[in-house]
C-alpha cells in the first residue's frame, strides 16, 4: 500500500495532491470487502425487536461502509451527504462526503435478502477441519472426469481399474476375501458346466423283417447314441450393462 511520510523538517509541502494521495492510501482498504461477497454484512446488523436492525458495517459491490440501523425493509440504498466548507475566494463547496447505508428506496438500491453474513476465518477453519473427519483418508469413490481434473486431496485408485467393487461377506466363499479379486469378463462354457441330458431316440423296427431295426441291424431293437457338434467354443462377455469410470482415493490435504 502507498504510504507518505508528514514527519520530515523543512517545511512539508501540504496541498491539494497530498491529501487526495491520502486518500487514494486508504481506499485500498475497501479490497477486504471483497473478502466477504458483493453484499455483505461485515459486522453488526442483528435482528432486534420491533422489526428494527441494529447499526454496523456491511460490504457493497467491494466498498466497506457504515450502516445505519433502522426499522427494516425489503431494499438497502446508500445515501451520501456534503459537508460544505468556505473556500478563500469566498465560495462555498461541499468538501467532505459521508457515505452510509441504510433501509430505503432510490434510483439504486439493493434488496436486504440478498445480504449475506460470512464465515469467520476461525469458523471457517473449524469446517474444514471437521469436513476432513468426515471424510476419512482411504474413502473411494466415483469419479467420471478425466485423470487430470481429479481434485486435490485425492489420487487414482488403480487397485480397481477394470474392476467393480462388491461388498465384503465375511465367511463366503467367493466374498469373504477382503481387497481378493475375482470374476472374470469372458467365459467359456466347458462340458463340465453343462447338465445332466438324457436323450432316448427310439428305433423304429424293419418293416419287412420285424425282428430287424431300421438300420438293418438284426435283432437289434435298442435305442442308439448320436453326438452333436454344436458350434466352436467361443467364449462369451461376462460383463453386464456397465458404464467406464475411474476409483479415485482420498489421501487428505496434507
């Protein structure tokens, strides 16, 4: 911030440029209202009865500036006022500018609902503290953004790439392995998969010797076995109706 030195000797040149330099100092001031939001009520400005505000300060569009209590209403206008001074050609002119906010209407005003009372820093602190508990280190969860927007505080979790995650059983057979892998994305059926299939095929008799079968095979009147060549084994998807995303892990914020 820009400073200006009054303690020298020699006689220090006061003018006109020297107080607006001033001025200018400390109007960097009204940054820190930014802080806090465009409207905002900085400190003060409780609720009290007779559906009145208290005095206090609030934000406006990045000005910091004094309000001034009074019964509420819907919209928030800043009123200005001059305090005229006499000049040595003997002219008077408002020179100094009081500025405050307060309840009322005008050409430009700004509606109380919209006025927010932020955070302190302390409070602030204490949520994300309490936000980091929340949430322990070594939580997974879903992320469906690329790898390069993962947020801070979170690292891929690769111990689940191609995989879905199914809950732990403790005692089962297939679940009760926590962090084992299982399953696979394309099976093949083997014969020893398949059921248990009893086939008769009836052999009709020989109609000019009834003692013979059909296939001229004497007193062979027995059903017969056929073996059917189904098609070549290829194995088939495993996967259901899924959609490809990552596992991102939280690590914290340390």
């Amino acid at each position: 911030m820009n400073k200006i030195d009054y303690n020298q000797s020699g006689g220090f040149p006061l003018s006109t440029q020297v107080l607006d330099a001033a001025q200018e100092a400390y109007k960097n001031f009204n940054a820190f209202g930014n802080f806090a939001g465009d409207l905002a009520i900085i400190t003060g400005c409780q609720d009290s009865t007779g559906g009145t505000v208290t005095d206090g300060f609030v934000a406006i569009y990045g000005e910091l500036i004094p309000f001034v209590g009074t019964t509420k209403t819907a919209n928030v206008v800043i009123v200005e006022t001059g305090d005229q001074r006499g000049f040595e050609d003997g002219s008077v002119k408002s020179v100094i500018y009081s500025r405050y906010a307060t309840f009322g209407e005008g050409p430009v005003t700004y509606p109380w609902a919209d006025f927010r009372r932020p955070m302190t820093l302390f409070a602030l602190e204490d949520r994300l503290l309490q936000l980091e508990k929340a949430v322990p280190v070594g939580l997974v969860a879903i992320w469906d953004r690329p790898e390069d927007e993962i947020p801070t505080g979170w690292v891929e979790h690769t111990d689940l790439a191609g995989r879905t995650a199914v809950g732990h059983q403790t005692g089962d057979v297939n679940f009760g392995a926590l962090g084992g892998n299982l399953g696979a994305a394309q099976v093949t059926i083997e014969t020893g998969n398949l059921p248990p299939l009893s086939v008769n095929i009836p052999i009709a008799p020989n109609g000019d010797n009834p003692g013979d079968n059909m296939y001229g095979r004497a007193g062979v009147a027995t059903n017969r076995s056929f073996t059917v060549k189904a098609g070549p084994a290829t194995p088939m998807s495993n996967v259901q109706p899924s959609r490809i995303v990552k596992f991102i892990r939280f690590v914290g914020f340390n």
